[in-house]
C-alpha cells in the first residue's frame, strides 16, 4: 500500500512538472524539466516574473 501511495505521489509530481514547464514555455520563456526541477531561462526572466501573473501561477491548481 505504501510503495503505491509513493508511485501515485512521483506520477503527480512528474505531472506538475511537466505542466509547469508547458505553461512557461507557452508564455514565451524556455524551460526544461531536470530532475525533479523546472528550470526557466530566458532574457529578463527575473523580472518577468514578478511583473506577469500568469508565469508566477504556472502549474498550480492543474493536477
């Protein structure tokens, strides 16, 4: 039971992830999955991401 609640956690997890990343990149800015984390790039993306909601909402709430 245990080792199926932790599979159901990673698959979750690894979806998170990965809807992260999707919603980053159809905002325009690159981002890949490492691991366990998303990492964006781009010019200017500090302050992008304080100025636009939706890069700082990416992900949450889509599981």
């Amino acid at each position: 039971m245990r080792a199926a609640v932790v599979r159901m956690v990673e698959r979750r997890a690894a979806v998170r992830r990965a809807s992260i990343a999707a919603a980053l990149t159809a905002a325009g800015v690159e981002a890949v999955v490492v691991g366990e984390d998303v990492r964006a790039s781009g010019r200017g993306i500090v302050a992008r991401w304080w100025r636009d909601m939706t890069l700082r909402d990416a992900g949450r709430g889509r599981l």
